[in-house]
C-alpha cells in the first residue's frame, strides 16, 4: 500500500471515522491502472490515493457510499476504453460516538479514554455546541448535574435517539431535572432510558475512577453485557 494511503487510513481509523478502501485486485485489458493500487474514500469525497485514473476513482466514489451502508466488502468493475478493472471495496465502519457534556474532571477523563475502549468522545459544554454531524449510534453522558442548562441539553439530545444517556449524579441531585423534563411533555417512556446515577458500581471515588466506571457502563450496553449499574436510590 502505497504509504500515503497506509497512513491515512491508519489515521482516519484511530479516529473512528467511517472510510472506505478500494484495491485493484484484477486487470482486464490495458486499462490506466495497476494491480493493488488503492484509492481511500468518505462517503463523498476521495480522501488519498488513486485507482489510475479520474473515471476509476469517480466510479469508486460514486458506489462508496452504498458499500460504506451495507458494511459489508464488496467486488465493483469498472470500464475504461482500454480496458477494465475488477476493485476490491473494504468498509471500515465509524466507531459510536460519546457526547459528553460539561467541561468537568470526569467529562475530560472520559474524553481521554474513550477512544481506547472504541468511541470517539466529543466534549461540549452545551447544546449550542453539539457537532452538526453526529453518528448514528450515540451516546450521551452529562457530567454535571448543576448545569444551569442541563435540561436544554438534554432536549436537543433526545431527538437523535441515543443507545443510551447517563446523568452523573444521583437521584436526589438529578431528580429535579427529569421533572422538568416531565413538565415538558418528554413521554415517561424517553425519560426512563434515562440513567442515574450512571456508571457500574465498582465504588469509585475519584474523578478518573468514575470515568472508567462509566465507560465500562458504555461498554456493557455497546456488547450486551449486563453489568451491574449503581442503585438509583439515593
């Protein structure tokens, strides 16, 4: 692989981003290629290297974004006057993505550690500064139960139909933010997919200990395990 190629798609992989990778595995003819050469695409846009020529890579391109849905490799020809080639399409899938909300000492040891345990974690601290683009499969932890702001962000969350949302915090410190979302016409439904307190019980006490009791919370939902989540007494 070409070491350009080689090191964006490391780069763009490490980060959790969704690319797709195409291989020239085959010649037919004369075509403007060669075998093994690579093209890295977005849904929309080449992002390193080429397959030979500007229609092989437009022809790539213009199927990438239905092998970056099927999740799947797939085997593409594309035609050229003097000759053709057979491509090799490989998806790697975006990782979920973590919202972590308020610029506190957990939400920035989550931040950390996220990526090490499979999500790429953003750190905002409030609605207004949510991405415009986020992953289909999101997650979401407030990491401060005194945000003054704390139901607004909540509000512009819940639309998007987090896998899971957690509010640091136990009931007594929480509580009132979840009748406000009550008073606000949230169905009782949503707002018991709610978790708090939120992390496993492993009795942390530190900042960095209930970050990881948390992203090990994340992780039992991500694979279906079943944990063992604090108590929501108290």
């Amino acid at each position: 692989m070409p070491s350009g190629v080689e090191a964006e798609l490391a780069q763009r992989v490490g980060r959790g981003e969704e690319v797709v990778l195409a291989t020239v595995i085959k010649l037919d003819g004369e075509p403007p290629s060669q075998r093994g050469a690579k093209l890295l695409m977005s849904r929309s846009s080449a992002l390193a290297g080429t397959l030979g020529c500007s229609e092989f890579d437009s022809a790539a391109l213009e199927d990438s974004p239905s092998v970056a849905e099927s999740g799947s490799p797939q085997l593409r020809t594309y035609r050229h006057d003097l000759g053709s080639i057979e491509v090799y399409l490989e998806p790697y899938a975006a990782s979920p993505e973590l919202v972590v909300f308020a610029n506190t000492p957990v939400g920035r040891a989550l931040t950390r550690w996220a990526l090490e345990v499979g999500f790429r974690a953003v750190l905002v601290d409030s609605a207004r500064d949510l991405p415009e683009n986020l992953a289909d499969e999101l997650y979401v932890i407030h990491t401060n139960h005194d945000a003054a702001d704390l139901v607004e962000a909540l509000e512009a969350v819940l639309p998007r139909s987090p896998r899971f949302i957690g509010l640091v915090g136990s009931r007594r410190h929480t509580g009132h933010h979840l009748e406000a979302l009550r008073a606000k016409g949230v169905p009782e439904d949503v707002i018991a997919r709610i978790q708090s307190p939120v992390g496993l019980d492993i009795g942390a006490r530190t900042a960095e200990e209930i970050a990881l009791s948390i992203l090990a919370g994340l992780v039992a939902v991500r694979r279906g395990g079943s944990g063992g989540w604090k108590s929501t007494i108290g």
